[in-house]
C-alpha cells in the first residue's frame, strides 16, 4: 500500500477526482483503532431478510405461472371464455386471452412507476407493506367473479400495480441491505423466488385442473392471499435500509442495521468505510440541490446508465422465457402431448433447480461473463427450437421431444443467468440519489414487453407458428452483445464504488481489472485515496520504493475550487479538483 505525503503545491486539472473527508463529521466511534476482525460469511439476519424479502418474487412467480394452466382449465373456459358453434366448445379469442394474461403487465408497469416517489417520501419498508395489501385486493376482485371476463382483467390490473411496485422494492431494499460480498446472491434470491412461485402454481394447477367446478381455479388462486401476507406483515419486523435511512440523518440507525447484518461491532472497519462511501457520495449529492426527476437523464452520465437499464430489463423479457411460462400449457398441447400440465412442470421445475447455480455463479464468475455466455446459450437453443417446430412435425414424438429438450436447455440457461442477474445488475447501475426513479424506469420497460410478449404471443404463433423463437433469438444475441459493450463487473464492489467506475468512464471489458481506492484521508492534511490503480498493486514487490506522482482531490477549503456552475438554469453544480504531487512509498 501506498502511504502519500504532500509535497506540491494545489493547482487547477480536470484529472479524476477523489473525495476528501470533512473531519469534523467523522464518527466517534471511527476514531482510534477499527475493528479488524473477520466478519462472519452468513449471519441469521441477513439469511432470513434475505428469504422473507423475496416473497415479493414468489407472488410475481406464482401470479404468473397460474395463469397458462387457468386457460386450459375447462370450468374457467366455460365461464369466461366464448362459444364457438363449430366446434362446440368454449374457448378464448386471441384478443380475449391476450388482454387476460397481458393486463397484469399494464398493473405492473403503472405500479413501477407509482413505487419509486412513495418509496422515497415513505421509506422501502412501509413502502413493501403496503404494496403487498395492494396485491390482496386485486386477488379479491379476480376470485369472486363468476362469469364476467373483464372481472378477471380489472384483478389482474389492481393486483399487477403491487406486483410491479414490489418488483422495485424488493430488489432496491436487498441492493440497499445485503452486505456487500453477499449482495449478489441476495438479489438473485428474488429471481429464484419467482422460479418457486411459478413451480408452485404449475403443481397446484396439475392438482386441481381435474375438478369440475370453479374451485379448478379459485384454489390456486386464493393461494396467493399467503404469499402477500406473509411478506406484508413480515417486513414490519424488519429494519429499514440502511442507506435509506442514513440519507434522512440518521447515522446511528444505519449503522446498527449495518452491523448486525454484517455481524460485527460497531467499529468495524468495513463498516466505518462504507458509511464513509455513503458520506461522500451524499455530500456531493447535496451540493448540486434538490433532485429533479427528468436528472435521469441530464445529470453526468445518468442518461448512459438510465437507457442501459431500460435495454437490460426489455431484453429479460425479449429472450423469450415468458413465451413458455405464460402458454406452455397450450404450447406443448399443441404438439400432441398427452397432459401438457406436466410439461410446465418440468419446465418450471428445470427453472427453480437452476437457478440455484446461478447464485453461485453471480459471485464466482462474475455478472458479465454469465450474462453473455447466457445469453448465446439461449440464442442457440431458440434456433434448434424454432427450426423443428416450424420445418418439421411438431406433433411427432421425435419433434415433440426435440423441443421440449431444448425448451429445458433454454429455461436452464435463462434461470442461471439472465433470470436472477438482471435484477441485481439493475439496481447496482444507479447512485443512491437516482437508485429509486432509475430503477423504476428500467422496470417499467420490463413491464411493457412483458405485455407485448402476453398479448402478441397468440396473434404471432398463429401467423407464422414456432418461426417467432428466431425473434427470441436474435434478441438472446443482442442482449449477450449489450452486456460485453456496456456492462462493467459489479463482483465484490460496494454500490458506491460502482458510481464512481461510472462517472469514470470505465470501460466495461477492463472493469473487473479496476481496483477501487484504499487510503481515505483528510484535505488540506495530506492524506488522500489514490483511485483507479491495477488490482496488482497490492501485490507490488516495490516494496520501500519511493515515487512522485500527480493526484487529483476535490479541493473543499473555502474559495478555492469548488464551485457552482455559471449555467444556472440547468440547475448543475461542477466540482473542480486540484492537482499536486505527492509521494508515495510502498511498504
């Protein structure tokens, strides 16, 4: 490590810049000798948060893998779908089917973008309560119908609202909460909570599907009164996010909620340095004023991340996982199965097993690496999947096979990548500042091709039948080439350290090489954090070797380089850093 004394004078640079701490805010509890003891891997509280949080993914799995078995389910056909005199049978037009199961995505769409401004004046954790009673109302509305279709649809509107709101909430909370070298598999666990939602509706589904009357659909569909009460009254035993509350001044309760999470003292050193990234990061914050919506796209560099947001969730839904999930049933009925219930339970079963592996291969390997290796997976097994079903004979027991193989191959590849990572990537993209209307955002384009994907899916397999897996599949490339151009690697990184490799400009295929800075000290005193240095240096046999070198801090004395921007009407503020020499030995 290099220990720097200043030896130059300040002038002005447009260098990176690197903060320096106000002394006179530092915690009591930092000064002297930290706590450098090993923390714990895992602790009970960050387990059960973890777990407990995620049932906001179980009710969006399960809402949406009850909906494909409902359409085939004959008392629910009889009752909401229509005569056809031909066939004498009662079935669901295009547009009627589309609007059942593609309404929920305009609930969620409207309730992502309602969730972020009542996440931010109410807090994460009221927040999540709320939002879960939101859900029960719409699941009310939906079962006490009895042959109004559209009945179904304003339910599937109202409980959509909560199932989109918790889509930012759960995610945000966990990004805010989880420790850092956990965070990733934490996040995930909201994906793979969705897999258990969507597996527990095909199972009830195949359970009750036999019945004649409509409990075939009002038993699965009750089910989802517990999911939304266990997370709704659960969460209120919870804390609030730490990073939340610290932005309203409250330091102490940050750091509470910080160290039992994390399992250690209150003097911890990765504590003290990640409040200490929190102030710095809020400070700056503070000296360009209030917060302005339409900032998601006009401050520094937001307008970069926003639209890479929004590309990353459009592209979840456009690799085509929601063509199985929401018409399997019907799908493979087509191809001549015998109980094509049970196919969606292999699916949704190959979907829950694996994404097991993927909240190991988020930490081990990376989030870049599994997303574009993901993603080709997927290209590659929509092309044999469309190529057999729409060249050959679906209805053959070889075709049939072929495609439900690759079908597996596709949800395996889907549930340990893109599946759970996306949600994770998403919310370490935005500052803390933006974090809430960013993520927002981006999930409200997840929302709108979630609804295209619902309602178009039956207009489009009728036009030209199991060639639209070739359309998944050039989306599956697209999102592999998306992620290796914009992406940087988030592994082992606190979200604040990530805002700076964005505003740095880092690019994404040197990030994982980046190495975030290790000294924090005082201006004008002499101590300062050198940032953007190789990951190698700490391994440096330059060992009592003495060198000069230009640093650049922000120079916070009065009067000197910080200053507001002469462009008042675009409400910006510009911190101009300093540049000196400094030497550094390595010891």
């Amino acid at each position: 490590m290099a220990t720097p004394i200043r030896t130059g004078p300040l002038k002005p640079s447009l260098c990176s810049t690197i903060t320096a701490i106000d002394s006179s805010t530092e915690n009591p509890l930092e000064k002297g000798s930290p706590d450098t003891s090993p923390h714990p891997f895992l602790t009970w509280r960050s387990v059960v948060m973890g777990l407990l949080i995620s049932m906001g993914g179980l009710i969006f799995g399960y809402d949406t893998g009850q909906i494909s078995g409902f359409l085939a389910m004959d008392n629910f056909r009889e009752r909401f779908g229509g005569y056809d005199p031909v066939t004498e049978a009662y079935s669901f037009s295009n547009v009627r089917a589309g609007l059942i199961v593609g309404m929920l995505s305009i609930g969620n769409l409207i309730g992502a973008l309602i969730g972020a401004p009542v996440a931010n004046k109410y807090g994460r954790k009221p927040s999540i309560s709320f939002w879960s009673g939101v859900f029960v109302v719409g699941v009310v509305i939906q079962i006490t119908s009895s042959t109004a279709w559209y009945q179904i649809v304003i339910g599937r509107v109202v409980g959509g609202l909560g199932v989109g709101a918790l889509s930012i909430l759960v995610p945000l909370y966990q990004s805010e909460s989880a420790p850092t070298h956990i965070r990733g598999p934490i996040v995930c666990l909201y994906q793979l909570f969705i897999t258990c939602g969507i597996l527990f509706a095909n199972i009830i589904n195949f359970g009750t599907h036999s019945i004649n009357h409509s409990a075939a659909w009002r038993i699965p569909m009750g089910l989802g009164f517990l999911w939304a009460i266990i997370l709704g009254v659960g969460i209120l035993f919870f804390p609030e996010s730490p990073k939340f509350v610290y932005r309203l001044g409250r330091v102490d309760d940050a750091r509470r909620t910080m160290t039992k999470l994390l399992g250690v003292s209150e003097t911890h050193e990765k504590v003290a340095k990640e409040l200490r990234e929190m102030k710095e990061k809020l400070d700056a914050e503070q000296l360009v004023g209030e917060q302005k919506w339409w900032e998601i796209f006009t401050a520094p560099r937001m307008a970069h991340r926003t639209c890479l947001g929004v590309a990353l969730m459009a592209f979840q839904q456009l690799t085509g996982a929601n063509f199985f999930f929401y018409y399997g049933t019907t799908l493979f009925a087509a191809t001549g199965l015998d109980d094509s219930y049970v196919t969606q339970i292999i699916l949704g079963t190959v979907n829950l097993v694996c994404t097991f592996p993927g909240l190991y291969f988020v930490e081990k390997f990376g989030r870049r690496q599994c997303l574009v290796l993901g993603g080709l997976w997927m290209c590659v097994c929509f092309v044999i999947f469309a190529s057999v079903g729409h060249f050959a004979d679906p209805t053959t027991p070889v075709a049939g096979s072929i495609m439900i193989v690759f079908a597996c191959l596709f949800i395996a590849a889907f549930a340990s990548t893109w599946g759970p990572m996306v949600w994770g990537v998403t919310a370490e993209l935005f500052p803390a500042r933006y974090r809430a209307i960013g993520m927002a955002i981006s999930t409200a384009s997840n929302w709108i091709f979630n609804f295209y994907i619902a309602f178009a899916t039956p207009f489009i397999t009728t036009s030209i039948d199991y060639a639209y897996g070739y359309v998944f599949a050039v989306c599956c490339a697209a999102a592999a080439g998306t992620v290796y151009f914009f992406v940087l690697e988030s592994k082992g990184r606190t979200l604040e350290e990530l805002d700076t490799m964005y505003m740095q400009g880092v690019k994404p295929w040197e990030s994982s090489k980046w190495a975030a800075a290790t000294e924090v000290g005082l201006y004008p005193l002499g101590k300062y954090k050198l940032t953007g240095h190789s990951r190698e240096a700490d391994r440096d046999p330059r060992v009592g070797i003495e060198e000069n070198r230009q640093v650049s801090t922000l120079d916070t004395t009065p009067g000197h380089a910080l200053r507001a921007s002469e462009d008042a009407s675009r409400g910006q503020s510009e911190m101009a850093p300093v540049t000196q020499t400094v030497s550094f030995t390595y010891t």
